[in-house]
DNA sequence: ATGTCGGTGTCGCACCGA
C-alpha cells in the first residue's frame, strides 16, 4: 500500500499537474494540503474520473486538506484536531483506510517568527502531539503524513545558516519533532534513505530546483506497527520540474500489505 | 536583500500567505 502526500499550493490552479502526477505515480492513497479552495471548488470529479474517492475539508484563500484513495472509500475519523487552537483553519483530516489509520495535515508555517503565528504554530503541533500518543502502541498502522513545515535537522536544509531566522528551522520546531521522534516514531523517508533523505521543497524563486537549494519539510512518520510494515519511500523529484508546478515534490512510503 | 507563486477582491493591479 503507497500512501502519498503532497503540498499541491492550489489544487484547482494546479489539477493538470495533480493529474498528470496521479496517472504517472498511481498511489494508492494521496493526502493533499494547500488546496486553497473553498470546498464547494474542490474537483472532486476531475478526481474521481482519474479513480480516487476523496475526502476533504476546503477553506477559502488558503489552507484546506484532502485524503484521496483508490483502495477503497476513506473511512473519515476526524476534520479537525479535537482542540485545534483556531478551528477556523483547515489543517486536519483523519480515515481509516485498508485498515490503515491515516493522519493527513498541514501545519501552521509559523513566519514571521517570534510572533502569535509561530506561538499557533507551536500549539498546533503540540495538540497534534497529544492527540496521536495513545496511538503510537497501536495494534493497527498509523501514518501522520503531510506537510509539517519543520526542518528537522541541518542535515534537511540546503544552507541552514541561510534559514537559522526562520520558523521552519526555529529552535523550539526542530525540538518538537525531535521530541516525535523521542516517542517513538519513525521518520519513513530518514530510515529508507539511512540518515540522509532527500529535499522536499524548493522555493519557485534564483531557480532554487535548478540549484537543489532545498528543504525537507514534507514527511511521514510510522507507529510501531507500520515501522514494521514499511518496505519502501521516496520523494517524486521530477514532478518539481514540471512546468507550472507546487513548490513541493509529493513524498511517498509503501507499507507491506 | 532578493526572489515567485495561487487566490481573492479593493477587481484588470495590489494584497496576503507561503
């Protein structure tokens, strides 16, 4: 089972590349951020004729998630975290999926930092923590998959001194994934690629692709259970370098059935 | 310090967030 995700910036501006990437990647399932469409626009049936049910939960201007899958209807658990510090803001879904318990999300970007954007971005992430603990020891697979706007490490970012003012790359960021870590999950994308796993993210801007001038900041992180389960992962480069793409490369993991 | 996108409305450019 390939479960995706990917910052699509603009799923209506940006559905012939989405489409393009579903019919070439073929993922079983897909969790998208960034629709940036209230969910009244959201394709669904552009969606559907390329074979995925969809959950989603738009937002005008910005923000809005999705969960697509061709492995069955997505089971949706929740549309927002259960104490989300501004519910107005479309970040988070959950379904069950073939069994699998899939977290789809977008978190807060926190810029300009410090600020009241980065302090939300700070408490997002620690309710999001509090939500999946009891999780983590599961009997089932449980997937937090998405866009985390966290550089976890200098080893996951181009030229760190050139981001040390930035929320992604904040201290207090790096700490709380760190702490993810410290209870036990596993970054997908760090053990496949054994401690050095490629770029996520490339700023459309001084042709940062074209230099590898880039971020990981799009990841997945397994319990116990589906570390177990996890036989392979990458990041989708080329689709960065199609004309008119998301600044983002979609990630994948496949989990042994 | 700079740079480039999509979406939105104050609409035909300027803004916001990223």
């Amino acid at each position: 089972m390939r479960i995706a995700t990917y910052n699509v910036n603009g799923v209506n501006g940006r559905l012939p590349i989405l489409l393009r990437w579903l019919e070439e990647a073929q993922p079983d399932v897909v969790c998208l951020q960034e629709l940036k469409s209230p969910s009244e626009r959201f394709p669904a049936l552009a969606i559907a004729k390329a074979g995925y049910s969809a959950i989603w939960h738009g937002q005008a201007r910005w923000n809005g998630v999705a969960i697509l899958s061709k492995v069955g209807e997505p089971i949706e658990l929740r549309r927002a975290l259960p104490n989300d510090p501004d519910p107005s803001q479309s970040r988070y879904l959950e379904a069950a999926i073939n069994g699998v318990l899939v977290a789809g999300f977008y978190a807060p970007n926190g810029n300009p930092w410090p600020g009241p954007k980065f302090d939300y971005k700070l408490a997002w992430l620690e309710e999001l923590r509090r939500h999946v603990s009891s999780m983590f020891a599961a009997k089932a697979s449980v997937v937090l998959i998405g866009d985390w706007n966290i550089i976890p490490t200098e080893k996951d970012v181009y030229k760190p001194e050139r981001w040390k003012d930035d929320a992604l790359f904040a201290p207090q960021a790096r700490d709380f994934y760190a702490k993810m870590l410290g209870d036990g999950w596993t970054d997908a994308l760090d053990k496949q690629f054994k401690g050095k796993p490629p770029f996520t993210f490339w700023h459309y801007w001084r042709q940062s692709f074209e230099r590898d001038a880039g971020i990981r900041i799009d990841h997945a992180l397994l319990n116990r259970h589906a570390a177990k389960r996890l036989k392979g992962a990458g990041v989708d480069r080329e689709a960065r370098s199609w004309p008119g793409t998301s600044d983002h490369a979609p990630v994948w993991i496949e989990l042994k059935e």
